[in-house]
C-alpha cells in the first residue's frame, strides 16, 4: 500500500526537474542572446523547437503507453533528456542552429515522462486519492518553474558563464533515473478503476487486470477520444493555458529586467549589476514558486469542497467542479495579467502582487484539467488521449507562443535596441496572450456542459467489464486465471 505513494513521490520530484530544466534556459536568456548574437525572434524559437519535438513525439509515446510497460519508456525518455541537455551546454558560439537541435532533443526525452507518468499514478489510485496525487504531481510543475529561473540565474552568475546555470540539470537528473529504476513499478491498466467497483473484491481484480492490454487499431482509439466533447473543449482551454503560461515564463523576467534598465536611464541591460539582474530573477522565481504552489493546491481544494457540497442549490454543479474551477482560474487571471504588464515600468513591486495572483488563477488548471481528462476517458486510451492533447497544446500553444510574442516585439522596436523600447514591445506583445487567457475561461465553462455525458459513458464501459467478471460466482483467482474465454472477452470489451 506504502509503495505506491513513495513511487508517485519519485514522480513528482521528477515532473518538478522537468519543469526547471525548461525554464533555467529562461532565467539566463539574456545571456544566451549575447552569447549566441539573436534576436527575440531567435531567442523565441528556442522555445519553440524544444516543444516542437516535445509534440511530435507525443503519439509514440501515446501509442507506446497504452501496450508496453510504462517504467522502461520513462528510464530511456530520462537517458535521452539528460544527455541532450548537457550536451546543449558545449555548443559554441557559431552553431546556434546545434543549440537548437539539442534543445529539441530534450524535449523528446522530457515529453515521454510528461504523457506517461500521470497514467500510472491513475492506475495507482481510485477517483478521489487520484486527484489529489495528481495534485501533489502538478504542485512541482510551477515549484520546478520558480526552481529553473533562480537556480539558473545564480549558478550562471556564481560561475560566470551561463552554460553551468543549465548543467545543474542533468547532475540533479542522474538521482532521478537511478530513483525510477529502482522504486517505480508498472501497475495494472484500470486496476484502481475497477476496484472501485463495490461487486468486484480487489483480489479478483488483480489477476485479470493484468491481462489488459489495449489491442484496438491506433487509429481507432484517436478517432474514439476525438467524438469526446469535454475531451476536446477541456483540451483547446488546456492549450490556452499553456500558452498563456509559456510565454509568460520565457518573456517577463527579460521584459521586468528591461524595465528596471529603463528606469535607471541605461542604455543596454548590461549596464545593470548582476546583482540588479539577480533581484528581478529571483523575485519572479519566488513569486512562480508560491503562486502555482497555491493555485495547484487552492484549485483542487475548491473543486472537491464544490464536488463533495451537500447543499440542494449546487447539485447540478458538483459533477461539474472540475471544469467551473478551471473556467474561474482563467477568469482570475486575465485582469491581473493586464494590469501587471502596464503597470511594471513604473510600479514592478505592485507587478509582481498581480503576476503572483494572475498565477494562481491560472495554476487552477493544472491537475484539475488532467484529472478531468483521465475521469472522461477509458482507462486503456488514457496515455493516447494524454499524448494527443499535450501534442495539440504544444502545437497551437506554447510551442508557437514564446516565438510569435518575439516576433511581434522585433516588429514593434523596428530595430531599437533600448531598454525602454525593448520593454515597451515586449509588454504590447504579451497582450496577445493576455486575450487568449480570457477566452480559455470560455472553453473550460462548455466542457462543464458535456463532461456528465462523458462520465456517464466511462462508467458504462467500466460496468460492463465488471458484468464479464461477476459471471465467475466465487471470483476465486484460481478461475479467473483459468478460463481464457473469459479473460479473452474482458480483453474485448474493456
């Protein structure tokens, strides 16, 4: 019983590294663009290129999640991830388009973790301890984030050369692989879902479980999660989200450090101390770090409060939670997007209260959107239906989103290189996401319209596998390993 919560624990210190490998690049941004001699609209594609393989990769590891064994495909994906992102280190100055290349090679690597491991901790818990895992999983995501641009900034500074700022990734990742190897197991496919059955005794469960394996057509399982209406509106809002966050996390601190440049009257960011760059970095880190860790927590909190209300007034509502609180996050945070990049010039301690509760909001998503995802899909096309909507979000959303803010900011300066122009294009430019943030609420409010349909049929599927396995009366183990025509048909069905 104590195994699975020390393997869902391993997972999560994994996700937190996954997510400050990918924003340490952010905290020392500035100096890869001196480095390397690129524009925003370069500085941007970094971004772009790592969750390009990131999305491209996603169906294999869909596909490769829902029939072979989970632990091995996470072990190779870390092998990769880790090699690519200490070999991005020694690239020299005149081969940024190798950078490029090696930057999205870490993002194959990184993406067969992210679409994997929250299909095991689902089949490691039932519906309610899911969630909450699943919370404590993406509570590391935003921790990970704040992580990558303090550690970063100050190992960079510290050692005089941005590229230690990104090795310390692989030295913490190495523990992590060594970790999964040794503690993580496969659990079975639906294992947990079925248990919740009350006709079924768990030691029924178990051997027959074992024997799922998903035999439909590829093809067959993306056509099925594609007709599901909460799946896809719960997916274009989760790539709203995506975007918003990217962006956000790739452009501010360089558009709160032109700022600061700015106000002091300089002529380039190099004028400020490392010191000065310090602050900003470290203060943006913190602020990432408490405000998802409060969104994460304070979303979850809400929607089972909403879930689990035995108020007459909200009973339509509670199968609904999900969905409403995500829609409330992003309703939260447009406003206080806004008013934080106008105001971050001339007023950034009152910037960063709004961008800290503007993150919060839209941390709500955050394991409440995955858990919406895995509760209206059948178990055995839950890692098909998590890769193809990381692919989508990543297409559409924060792989394209950090590249088109730069470019619109070059488009706007018109060749300025000042501090003040730089900030000033950079703030027009996040507009566009602030917009997007706006209308993903409207998204996540429609898949609160359709998500009882889609539960209803997730149950369906799962009472007609217990249907199969209450033919055998004493459900001995013995029987059930027994009869092939049985186990065959369970196959079939579920």
């Amino acid at each position: 019983m104590q195994r699975k919560y020390f393997c869902t624990f391993v997972l999560t210190i994994i996700n937190g590294l996954n997510f400050m490998d990918r924003n340490t690049i952010a905290g020392v941004l500035s100096d890869i663009q001196d480095y390397f001699d690129i524009s925003d609209t370069n500085a941007g594609l970094i971004q772009t290129t790592f969750f390009c393989f990131y999305m491209f990769s996603a169906p294999l590891f869909g596909y490769l999640g829902d029939r072979y064994n989970r632990k091995y495909i996470i072990i190779v994906g870390m092998i990769i991830w880790n090699l690519a992102v200490l070999g991005s280190s020694f690239m020299p100055r005149n081969k940024f388009w190798l950078f490029l290349i090696m930057r999205g090679v870490v993002g194959i690597g990184e993406g067969s973790f992210s679409i994997i491991a929250p299909t095991i901790i689902a089949d490691y818990f039932g519906s309610f301890r899911r969630a909450q895992m699943l919370t404590m999983f993406y509570v590391t995501s935003g921790v990970g984030a704040g992580l990558g641009f303090v550690v970063g900034s100050n190992v960079a500074n510290a050692a005089n050369d941005w590229r230690w700022g990104v090795r310390v990734g692989p030295f913490i990742g190495i523990i992590g692989l060594i970790m999964v190897t040794i503690f993580v197991y496969e659990p079975g496919r639906g294992a947990a879902d079925l248990e919740e059955i009350d006709e079924i005794p768990e030691k029924a469960v178990k051997p027959i479980v074992k024997t799922v394996q998903n035999k439909d057509p590829y093809w067959s399982d993306v056509l099925n999660i594609m007709k599901n209406p909460t799946y896809v509106l719960c997916s274009v809002g989760n790539l709203m989200n995506l975007l918003v966050t990217a962006t956000l996390s790739w452009w501010a601190p360089t558009a709160f450090i032109n700022a600061r440049a700015a106000i002091k009257g300089f002529n380039s960011t190099d004028d400020l101390t490392a010191a000065q760059k310090d602050e900003i970095t470290l203060m943006f880190g913190a602020i990432t770090v408490v405000a998802s860790l409060v969104g994460v927590i304070l979303g979850t909190v809400l929607s089972q409060k909403l879930e689990k209300s035995t108020l007459p007034s909200l009973a339509k509502w509670r199968p609904r939670a999900d969905p409403l609180i995500c829609a409330l996050g992003a309703i939260i945070g447009t406003p206080t997007m806004l008013g934080g990049l106008l105001l971050s010039k001339d007023h950034l301690s009152v910037t960063f209260v709004l961008i800290f509760i503007m993150i919060v909001g839209i941390a709500f998503p955050w394991a409440l959107n995955t858990n919406q995802t895995l509760r209206v899909v059948a178990p055995q096309r839950r890692s098909v239906a998590q890769a193809w909507q990381i692919m989508f979000a990543h297409l559409l959303g924060d792989a394209p989103g950090p590249w088109i803010v730069g470019m619109i900011s070059d488009w706007l300066r018109n060749g300025k290189t000042g501090p003040n122009d730089r900030w000033h294009a950079l703030t027009i430019a996040l507009l566009l996401p602030n917009l997007i943030c706006g209308i993903s609420a409207i998204f996540f409010a429609l898949s609160s319209i359709t998500i009882v349909r889609d539960l209803k049929i997730v149950q369906d599927e799962l009472d007609a596998a217990a249907k199969i396995l209450e033919k055998e009366q004493d459900y001995s183990i013995e029987r059930s390993l027994g009869n092939d025509n049985d186990a065959f048909e369970f196959k079939e069905k579920f």
